[in-house]
C-alpha cells in the first residue's frame, strides 16, 4: 500500500506542474541602464529601457513617463513607444534627456512606467543636472592683454615719451650722417 500512496503522489505533482505550466500568466519586466545619468546644461544623455519578456508575453507595453518628486524645468524627454517583445525574448529602447541653457541643476528621479493591459511595471532613471564649467575664451584673453599694455603705458607715460623721442633723435642722425657727401679719395700734392 506504500508503494502505491508514492506513486499517486508522484503522478499528481507532475499533473499539477502540468497544469501550472499551462495556466502561466504572460508578464514582463522593465530595467534601465545606465540607471543614473549625469549631464550638464545645454547637453543630453540616454538610457536603454528594456523589457524583458516572461512566460511567453509577446503584447505591446506602453512607455510612458514622469517626474518622481520635484520636476526640473529646461528638460525634454523623448522616449520612444510602444515595445514590443518576443515571447520569452527583450525589445529595448533609448531614452533621450536633454537640458537646455536654464535647466534647473540638481538631482531627479525620472520613473520609466510600462504598461500593457492590466500589467503595470516600473523603474526609476536618477538624472543629475549640473552647471558646465566655465571656459575663458581667446577674445577675453586677447581684451586683458590689450588692457594690460594701456595701463602699462598708461602708468609709463613719461618715460615713453622720453623714449620715443631718443629714438626719433637718432633716427635723424643716421639718416644726416648717411647723406653727408663721402671724402674724394686722392692725395694732395
């Protein structure tokens, strides 16, 4: 009679796997990566969503978007939709944030939400927002060196004045004593 409980037992584990296995219920999941974006003003960055297929799901998932908290300003987000995966397979997409020369800085919580019918799943994108450093251009460069010689000169004034005219003196001398008329070679008798 033992031998024959077992083998009841066996037999219904297996009809119960069977029927389990027949009455899954397609579902997916949702990931991001990278899953924290950080990027300056007037830039963009993307993340891969991807939706990971489970026990055969094949439908469409809607993509859709929100800020978590606090929502910055100067921000767009494209985010491409709908997915759809093949049974037991992944279909991604690219998210695109991109900040404009305002956009608030500071750190954020992009939530990526999925939906297909009454399945709903989500995944949170961190977005760090920062002001790029400041860059000194070649127009600045070339203002402050002009500015410097003028004050120098500025400051100097006299002296170059003394200097310029030492200049101009010597100036005249070569120029005299390259014309005078040359000595006539010759002895005198």
């Amino acid at each position: 009679m033992k031998f024959y409980w077992s083998k009841v037992v066996v037999v219904l584990a297996l009809v119960t796997v069977q029927i389990s296995a027949a009455y899954a219920v397609g579902d997916f999941s949702v990931s991001a990566s990278p899953q924290s974006i950080s990027i300056d003003q007037m830039s963009s960055g993307l993340s891969t969503i991807t939706i990971t297929s489970q026990n055969g799901f094949s439908d469409t998932v809607i993509l859709s978007y929100s800020w978590f908290g606090e929502a910055p300003s100067g921000v767009t987000v494209d985010l491409p939709s709908p997915v759809t995966p093949p049974p037991d397979q992944i279909a991604s997409t690219t998210i695109q944030i991109s900040t404009s020369s305002s956009a608030t800085s500071g750190s954020f919580v992009l939530r990526i939400t999925a939906a297909s019918g009454s399945i709903t799943h989500q995944t949170d994108v961190a977005v760090n927002i920062s002001v790029p450093a400041t860059t000194t251009s070649t127009v600045t460069i070339t203002e402050a060196k002009v500015n410097l010689v003028l004050r120098i000169l500025s400051e100097n004034l006299t002296l170059v004045i003394i200097i310029a005219l030492v200049i101009l003196v010597l100036s005249l001398v070569a120029h005299v004593l390259l014309h005078l008329p040359r000595p006539q070679s010759g002895y005198y008798q």
